[in-house]
C-alpha cells in the first residue's frame, strides 16, 4: 500500500567537488546540457516532487557560479559550506539542517549535483517504497555488464555473479539524526566511503535497494556528459 505521494522530506546535494576527471574549465555541475547547467537541471527534478520541504546545497566556500544559478533565489534552497570530500560536504548540509531545528527522524535525501537525469517517477518510487522502512535506502540498478575481479597484474581473478551485485545511484534516502551519526562516525574513524549506504553498513544497518533506471547517471568523464547531450537531443 503506497503512501501518498506528499511524504514530508528534505534533501541534501553536495556541490562542492571539483569534478577533476572531467577535465573541463570548471566543476562539472556548472557545464550546460539543453542550455541550463546540470545543477540547475538537478534542483529543478528534486524541488518538483511534492513533499520537497527544503535543499541544502553544499557549495565550495569560493563557488563564483552559485549566484547565478536559478534557484538560488528559492526560498526553499539553502547552502552550506561543502568539505574535503563528499561526506564531509553532506555532513555539512546535515548539520545545516539540525541547525535549523529540522526534526532526528525526517526524511532526507542525498542526491549529487552530477546526476541531472533523475527520473520524477523513480523519486516517487523511492519515497514510496520507503516511506515506513525502518532504515531507508536507495536507488540501484543490476550491473549491465559481465563483471570480473581484478588482480595486481591487470588480469581476472574471477567473474562475479552479475545479478547478485548492483549499482549504487542517489537519491539515498534515511533519517537525519542516524545519518549524521552514521557520517561523523565514519570520517572520525578514517573509514573509506563514497556513499550514504556504506556509513550506515557501518554501523550494522542493511539499507534497502529500490530498483532505478539505470540512465540515472553520474556525470564523472566527458563522455557521460556527451551521452546526456544526445539522450536529450542537444547539437552536438
Ligand atoms: N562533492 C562534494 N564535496 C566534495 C567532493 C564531491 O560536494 N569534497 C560532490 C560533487 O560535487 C558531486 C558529488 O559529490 O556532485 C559526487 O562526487 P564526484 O562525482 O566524485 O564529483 P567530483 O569530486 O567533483 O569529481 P572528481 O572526483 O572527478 O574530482
Ligand atoms: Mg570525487
């Protein structure tokens, strides 16, 4: 049985990398696709869903791009400082949140800036699916691709069972006041993480996997960003 659709909920979207593998003249969140910037298309998706109370968007404290980007003049949107790295950049924007008096228990959803090709209806299915779990979760999708084990001197150890492991997307959806005790532990303790999930695995928690579409990409190499610009029809 769904909720309605109008689940109350916050989201987070660290902005504050520098995009390093894209190569371009500036952070990849700020590059044009169908003529607005990728964060400007990532906003506009999150702030559409009904039940969006507020974004935080964690930006680098020396962003000069951040004035110009449309909704930064939502009064739904709001900033923090963005960190060494992303966890540190998503623990910012939560503490900006528990600052503002938001209650331990609400619903936030880390999303990346680099992902401007959420679907709304996959959004809707994750906070559906989710919206009385006892841990959260987030989207995923099964690996396309043969996957092999690989050894120090580049050749396979091993194929791995495809079906048994999947993708990783955002949003990633959990409670405030346990996800930022989930981060603080993690980088106090020096833990390797690039997502939300595996700070909450940490801490013995098994978040569920909501099946996604899998163009919900990542924007991280040029390509990814040229396979966008032909999936939504821009010259080339
Ligand atoms: N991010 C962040 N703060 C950091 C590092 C990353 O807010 N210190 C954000 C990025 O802006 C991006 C998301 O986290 O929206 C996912 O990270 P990633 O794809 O690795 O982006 P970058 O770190 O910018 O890229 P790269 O690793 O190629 O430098
Ligand atoms: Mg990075």
């Amino acid at each position: 049985m769904n909720p309605p659709s109008s689940l109350p909920f916050w989201c987070v979207v660290p902005a504050a990398g520098v995009g390093s593998r894209m190569r371009a003249d500036r952070p990849k969140q700020y590059l044009t696709l169908s003529g607005r910037t990728i964060l400007e298309h990532t906003l506009a998706r999150l702030l559409a869903q009904p039940g969006l109370q507020r974004v935080v968007v964690s930006l680098s404290p020396d962003d000069p791009y951040w004035p110009h980007v449309a909704q930064a003049a939502d009064e739904r949107v709001w900033t923090a400082p963005g960190g060494k790295e992303r966890a540190d950049s998503v623990l910012s924007a939560l503490d900006r949140l528990v600052a503002a008096g938001v209650d331990e228990h609400a619903w936030v959803l880390v999303h990346d800036a680099a992902r401007p090709n959420l679907a709304p209806e996959d959004l809707a299915r994750l906070l559906a699916t989710l919206a009385d779990d006892p841990v959260g979760g987030l989207l995923a999708g099964p690996s396309r691709d043969t996957l092999k084990l690989i050894g120090p001197d580049g050749r396979v150890v091993q194929t791995l069972d495809r079906a048994a492991i999947w993708q990783a997307y955002t949003p990633q959806m959990f409670r405030l006041g346990l996800l930022r005790t989930a981060l603080s532990d993690a980088l106090a303790a020096g833990a390797q993480m690039t997502d939300e999930a595996s700070a909450m695995e940490r801490l013995g928690y098994s978040p569920r996997l909501v099946e996604g579409r899998t163009d919900n990409i990542k924007v991280t190499r040029p390509e990814d960003l040229e396979w966008l610009q032909r999936a939504w029809g821009d010259p080339l």
